[in-house]
C-alpha cells in the first residue's frame, strides 16, 4: 500500500503581545521559511533576520494565569524543519523582534487577555420578555 502523502494541514498558533495569528504550515517547513511566511503578514513588517520563534515551554498550569509567570520559551533554530522542533498542530509559539535601537532581542511579551465586560455575563440571566411576533402562515398544520 502507498504512504498516504495528503496530509492535513497543521497550524501553529504565533503570538506576539496583542497579536495571535494561526499560520498552517508543513512538517517538512524549516523554521526559516516559517518566518518568510509570518514576516509580510505581521503588523511590523520586518525582515527575517530580525524575527527570532520560540516554543512555548510555559508550564501548563502558568499558561492559564500569564500574568504570574511570565512565559518562556525555547529558541527555534533556522535550518530545522517543523518536526525536529516539535512543533505540532495547535502549538504555541512566540515571536521577537531584534530592538536596534537598543541593540538587543526583545523579552518574550505577551499582554494578557481583559475582559471587556467585568465578567458581567457570569451574573446576567436570560431571560425571554421580548415581545414575539406572530409569523404569517407557520404554526397553523
């Protein structure tokens, strides 16, 4: 029998500080062509030598709650593929950008989600006092 050679598509999850964007990509992608994919998309459009990847390794009960533990992750080197990296379906991953007015990488940053709202939903009850309309020619069988 034949390997089945159709796959389906994965995708990584890339954030950036208010940023999450899903990007699919291929087992066999390397690192590099990973970031000449999120390059032109990214709201700051830099050039590939300025885009460092790193795999979340935040502990899981940390990821939950970022504001107590800053998330850290593993440098993903560019000549290895997506597999040797270990990055999967449905993978965290962050991108840094090179700062050259300061010289360096940046820390990894991601800004946690606020809620819009003060958990209002939490307390609300639906209720159903709309007033209801009747529908010409339904109901009646």
């Amino acid at each position: 029998m034949a390997p089945n050679t159709s796959q389906r598509p994965l995708y990584i999850r890339v954030k950036r500080e208010k940023t999450i964007t899903f990007l699919c990509i291929d087992l066999q992608d390397t690192i590099l062509s990973i970031k000449e994919k999120l390059s032109p998309i990214m709201t700051k459009s830099k050039p590939v030598e300025d885009i460092r990847l790193y795999l979340d390794t935040t502990p899981a009960a940390a990821s939950d709650t970022l504001q107590q533990q800053k998330p850290t992750g593993r440098l993903l080197e560019d000549h290895h593929t997506a597999k040797a990296s270990g990055l999967g379906n449905d993978v965290l991953v962050y991108l840094i950008y090179f700062d050259h007015d300061h010289g360096k990488w940046e820390d990894i940053n991601v800004m946690e989600f606020e809620s819009l709202d003060d958990d209002a939903d939490d307390t609300m009850e639906m209720t159903d006092d709309t007033p209801k309309k009747k529908e010409k020619g339904k109901g009646r069988a």
